[in-house]
C-alpha cells in the first residue's frame, strides 16, 4: 500500500464510527480525526460559559466567542489515540458525557461553528493519509475522498452500546434516557439547515448491528485495500 488515500466515515451516533476509524488509522499508519470530539470541545466551551441550557442556547455569544475556542489534538502514546485539548486544557474524559452529547447536535447545527471547525478539518486533510468520521466528511469536508462509508445501526442497538460504555466509564444514566437522547440527536443531525447527516451518493453503507468488532475492521480493511488498489 504505497499511495494514501483519504477515509471518510459518516453515520449515525453511536454507530461505532470512531472505533472503526482508530483501529483503520492505527493499521495503516495514518492520521485519526475524530471530527465529533471537535463539536463536543465547542460545545463544552459553550457549557463552562454558560451559553447553553435545557431551555435556551445562546447562539449568538457563542458565535461572537469563536475567535478564542481553540481545538487540538496530542497524541498519547499510552492510550494509542490523540486527545482533544480546549484551550491547551485535556478535556478527553469530560466531552464524553451523556449531558454534552444531549447539546453537541444543537451546536453543530450553528453554520459559523461548522464553517470554523470543516475549515480546520479540511487543513488537517490536505495531505491525505487521513482517516476522519463525524456526520458531514464525505459530504462536505472531502467530498473527494478516495473511499467514503457509511455507518448505520437500529437506534436500539446504539442505545445499548453507548449505555454499556456510559456504565463501565462509572456514569449514573438509565438506558431510556440514553436510548431518547440516541432518537433525538438522529433527528436533530438528519433535518439541520446547514450540511445535514446524508449519506454520500458514492458512500457505501455497512449496518453494524450483527457486526462483531473484528468482522467490522476485516470489512472496512478489504475496502481500503479495494480502493488503493484502485487508485494506483
């Protein structure tokens, strides 16, 4: 496998997505993204700051405050995987919260929140050799990558792997309560104004729901080995 490719890996919640692309960017030697951890650092800042509330978001500081959130990665070696850092604060753990994932949709939803962080994505990609998941990668931020999937799952299921991890991470949270946040966030992703959750014309799509782990990764590796092939 010589010549690299760019990886784009959308879905739903819950689907599994940035699983999938670590174990793909860790077999190939390229560069993770997780394009959803980078909404939920938005997100989170707009939590610490006060600008989001179950009954009100308040959009427009937020917009105005954007020129100071800033977004990176560091890898950590023992991990294996790059975390996200807000502001030069590791704030990994604390994005992964069922009460952060019940506002990420609303704030991703902002076109000036999305216009900065595709931006930074898109610069992150420029070289390829890139694996990036989130709702909108081969749709709008590489809507020329070389290999583009689509991750699906009953909303059943997904509930239950997030509750599973929300549980085993030592979170107080019910299984209804993750299965209706599960629900909403599908549908606030699928009807937002501004780059919708869709799937890419020339995406192929892989129900996960009777995948194991390993069956997953065997799957999405014969893609990639597909398309460089392909490309040469």
């Amino acid at each position: 496998m010589s010549d690299k490719i760019t990886i784009a890996i959308d879905g739903y919640s819950s689907t599994g997505k940035s699983t999938i692309a670590k174990q793909i960017a860790k077999h190939l030697g390229y560069v993770y993204v997780d394009s959803g951890a980078m909404y939920r650092a938005v997100t989170y800042y707009a939590m610490t700051k006060g600008l989001i509330h179950e009954s009100d978001f308040n959009a427009e500081a937020l917009i105005y405050q954007l020129d100071i959130v800033h977004i990176n990665f560091k890898f950590n070696s023992e991990l294996g995987f790059a975390e996200v850092y807000l502001n030069n604060q590791n704030i990994e753990k604390a994005i992964r919260t069922l009460e952060v994932s019940s506002f990420v949709s609303k704030v991703a939803a902002v076109s000036e929140v999305r216009k900065k962080l595709v931006a930074i994505q898109q610069q992150i990609g420029k070289n390829k050799g890139v694996v990036m998941d989130g709702r909108d990668i081969g749709t709008v931020v590489f809507p020329d990558a070389e290999l583009k999937i689509f991750m699906t799952a009953s909303a059943e299921t997904r509930a239950q792997r997030r509750y599973k991890e929300l549980i085993e991470r030592g979170d107080d949270v019910v299984y209804d309560s993750v299965l209706k946040n599960v629900q909403e966030r599908d549908h606030l992703d699928s009807t937002r104004k501004d780059s919708p959750l869709v799937k890419a014309d020339d995406a192929i799509e892989i129900d996960n729901s009777n995948l194991s782990l390993q069956e997953q990764f065997e799957k999405v590796l014969q893609l990639v080995s597909m398309t460089i092939e392909d490309t040469e």
